[in-house]
C-alpha cells in the first residue's frame, strides 16, 4: 500500500488539492514538484497528489522520494496505464482540497500561482477561476503567452455551449481551479481515451455559477 492510500483518513482538510498524473516523466517530475514545492502559498493548506500511471522509467523512484520528505506530497500507483483522465479521476477520489489545481508533470508554477488562484477564487466567489500560461518549447529557450480563449469564456450557458462546440475555447483541465464541490456534486469525471479532458471542463463551465477570469500566466 503506498503513503497516499494509507494515510487517507488521517489527513485533515486543505485548501487546494495539486493534481499530477505522471507516466515516464521522470525527465521533468522534479522540476515541477519544486515549482509546487516553492509556493508562496502555505504548505500546510495544500496537498500534491501524484497519480503513478504504471512508469516504466525512474517517474516512481522520483515520486516516492518527495513523498519521503514532504508531508503534503501523496502518491498511489495506478493498477494499470489508463492515461491522465483516469488517472486524474483516482486522484479526485482522494483529493480533500476545497479547490482543485490541476497540473501536468512536465510544467511547473509560477511562484505566487496557487496563492493568487486561491485569491481569485474567494474573493470573487468563484467555482472556477481560468488563467493564462506560458509556453516554454525548450528548457532555456524562449516562451510566450499560449491563451486564445479569454474572450470565448462567458457564464451565459447557451453561448458557452455554442463556443464549445465551434471549438473556439480551449478544452484542457491544467488552465482552470476548480471548486471540488461542483465536480462532486455534478458526478463530472474523465473519460477514457484521448482529448479526455475537453468533456470534462466543458462540464466544469457549464456548471459553474460563476466564473472569473484571471489574465494572468
């Protein structure tokens, strides 16, 4: 049984809940849990809960020595390579976090990301607060702004479903935190297969009751 399973019921309630699936990232893992690690944000109202997608490269090793020496840092191995949306769905069944931030191995945070996320959310009664990124091509090399969609997100439903199925908004996961509650509530979950979390995040904003938009990277 690995730490995350077993110290489920022992752990008490966070503010945010850092969701990583990982499969052979072993390249980039430790980069981005230090960027996690590294938050302005306190360590003890937030918890990293590592999805092990049955790596075959050192991703485990890497994993289980964070979890060693870090008391937030949670990690159970997938029975069998499902891909990042199941993998995400196991991790959203241990998650405790009031708000989830969902986030791949291979990227990293700015350092005030969780705290201003967290900000945004609260003070704007927000059930989902959707941000801008960088897109770095190569580690050194040159980034820029990626986001194309802001003018796309709207809380009017009718024209949010319309935006969505002209594919004018972006469908994946990691630009959005995510009130934990409105994923529960709605039974929201990944499905199989590729593009799994277009379904998903379409259904994240169209449940939503509020969303705020933070035009930040």
């Amino acid at each position: 049984m690995n730490r995350g399973a077993r110290e489920l019921n022992e752990r008490n309630r966070k503010k945010i809940s850092v969701i990583i699936p990982a499969y052979n990232l072993g390249e980039y893992l430790k980069k981005s849990l230090d960027s996690v690690l590294n938050q302005t944000f306190s360590s003890m109202d937030f918890e990293i809960i590592i999805a092990n997608d049955c790596s075959t490269d050192d991703t485990l090793e890497i994993i289980q020595d964070y979890a060693s020496r870090f008391e937030n840092v949670l990690y159970f191995d997938c029975p069998v390579n499902g891909g990042p949306g199941i993998s995400r769905n196991h991790a959203l069944d241990m998650a405790c976090g009031d708000f989830i931030f969902f986030l791949d191995g291979d990227d990293t945070l700015a350092q005030n990301a969780l705290e201003k996320a967290w900000n945004a959310a609260t003070s704007h009664k927000a059930d989902v607060v959707s941000y801008d990124y960088n897109m770095v091509e190569k580690v050194g090399g040159p980034s820029y702004a990626s986001r194309k969609d802001f003018e796309q997100i709207t809380n009017d439903k009718e024209l949010l479903l319309s935006r969505f199925l002209s594919a004018e908004m972006d469908g994946s996961v990691i630009f959005s935190f995510i009130k934990r509650s409105l994923i529960s509530e709605n039974n929201i979950s990944f499905p199989a297969g590729l593009h799994e979390d277009i379904p998903f995040i379409f259904e994240v904003y169209f449940f939503a009751r509020n969303i705020f938009k933070l035009e930040e990277i």
